[in-house]
C-alpha cells in the first residue's frame, strides 16, 4: 500500500542517523515532505540529500533540514518557526526520535550524566510536542505525534537506570497528553523498539550483543526500517482511532 502519507509534512528530531533516518525515509516514500532534525547539521543534510536522491510519489517535493537541540527551547522554538515559516502551516506528523545514551551503573552514574540524558530524551520530547501541538491547534490541522521510547522504559537494562527512566518518563507523558489532546485532532502514541542495529548499538561488544539476541524470542536484532513501518502506521489514517498506546517493536523481548 502506497501513498498513505500523501501530501502530509513531517518533522522527524533525530533523523541525521539511524531509527531517525529510516523513519524520514519511510515517509518520504510514502509522500510526506519531510523536515529531517538533528543537533548534527552535517547528518540532517546527508538524510535530507538521500531524501531528494530517492525517487519520490512527491516529484521536487522540498525536504529539509534543520539544526535542532531538542533540550533547548529557543532552538526548538526556532525548529517550530522554521516549518510554519517555510511551508506555511503546521505539520500533520511529529516525531521524536532525538536520543542519547550516557551508561554507567547506578554508583558510578554522574549527576551530570544523569542529567543529560534526561535533558534530551524526556525534555526534549516535552519542548517538541508542546511547541508543534500547539501550532496544530492554532492552526486547527490534525496532527500524529510519534514518541519514540524504548523496552527499556518497560523492563529496564543494566546500566541504564538514567536512560530507563527517561523512556519510561516518555511513555508517562505520551498517555497524559493524548488525554489532554484527543478532542483537540492531535494523536500521540509512543513506540518502543527493542535492540535495533542502529550506530548506538553498534558500541555494544559482539558477545554481549550475543546474549542479548538469546533473549529475544526472534533470535536477532530488529531493523531501523521495522519501527519506521510502525511510525508510518501511526502516522497515517490507517490509525486514526489510535492515541495514548505504545507499539513494542521489540522481536518478542519483554512481553
């Protein structure tokens, strides 16, 4: 099935690499013009030119990209200007994708470190979906804002107690949000994808990659492709009575 985000725009924070950048291309395949997001300018353009470099069901169709720190708010406002500027009205699909990773085990976690991963992964998500919900309602265009949390933020990982809460903080935030938002045309639904072979799992040593596989009932590390088909999904009309839930992409791991 073809064309399901036809004529849509899309702001996509994180799209300069990995889950990010599948998920910009996915939408660009099925028509969205897309703003690709990121606080590395050089991986927002490299998404944006692969964009423009794919063929399109949307021929010229304008994509663009945008520098963005999704922990402040001035360049988050500035990301929000950009796309009400440049195309003249609010976009019908957000996704938050931005994220970070700063691992320590608990007594060893710094306060700083902890405090980072927060800053980009729950705040950020806060910045975004108020500054573009809010351009959606003035703008009276329905809108699908996509979180992008983690089975982490469900089952927790050694290691990670910053970044499990921050998830789990996604997750919090999306069900209050779409409660607050549903009778106002904007969605929000969160996606948790599993291990997904993306450049931060690559840091990730060979064996320890390897027991995790066993834990996974599918036996292998997910595609960044897999939880863009899910974003599309949830992107499109084919979820239009869908808000408030969250989508595992996780392989079976942590059911």
């Amino acid at each position: 099935m073809a064309n399901l985000l036809a004529g849509k725009l899309a702001v996509v924070t994180g799209g300069g690499s990995g889950i990010g950048r599948a998920i910009c291309m996915k939408f660009a395949k099925q028509g969205a013009v897309v703003v690709v997001a990121d606080v590395h300018k050089d991986g927002a353009e490299s998404t944006r030119v692969l964009l423009e470099q794919k063929p399109s069901v949307t021929p010229n169709a304008g994509h663009a990209s945008v520098a963005c720190d999704v922990s402040s708010s001035s360049e988050v406002n500035k990301l929000r200007d950009f796309a009400l500027d440049h195309f003249k009205r609010a976009p019908e699909i957000v996704v938050n994708c931005a994220g970070i990773t700063l691992d320590a085990t608990l007594l060893k976690l710094t306060e700083e470190n902890f405090d980072k991963v927060i800053d980009v992964n729950l705040k950020g998500v806060f910045l975004v979906t108020q500054a573009f919900a809010k351009a959606a309602v003035e703008h009276k265009t329905p809108q699908s804002v996509i979180n992008i949390s983690s089975i982490v933020g469900k089952i927790g990982n050694f290691g990670q107690s910053n970044y499990a809460a921050s998830k789990a903080g996604v997750i919090g935030f999306t069900k209050t949000v779409a409660r607050e938002l549903a009778a106002k045309g904007v969605r929000v639904n969160a996606v948790l994808p599993g291990f997904i072979s993306t450049p931060m799992t690559g840091k990730i040593p060979e064996k320890v990659l390897a027991g995790i596989c066993q834990q996974i009932p599918m036996g292998r590390m997910g595609q960044p492709e897999e939880i863009a088909d899910a974003a599309v999904f949830l992107s499109s009309d084919l979820s239009s009575y869908v808000t408030g839930t969250t989508i595992e992409v996780t392989g079976g791991m942590g059911m």
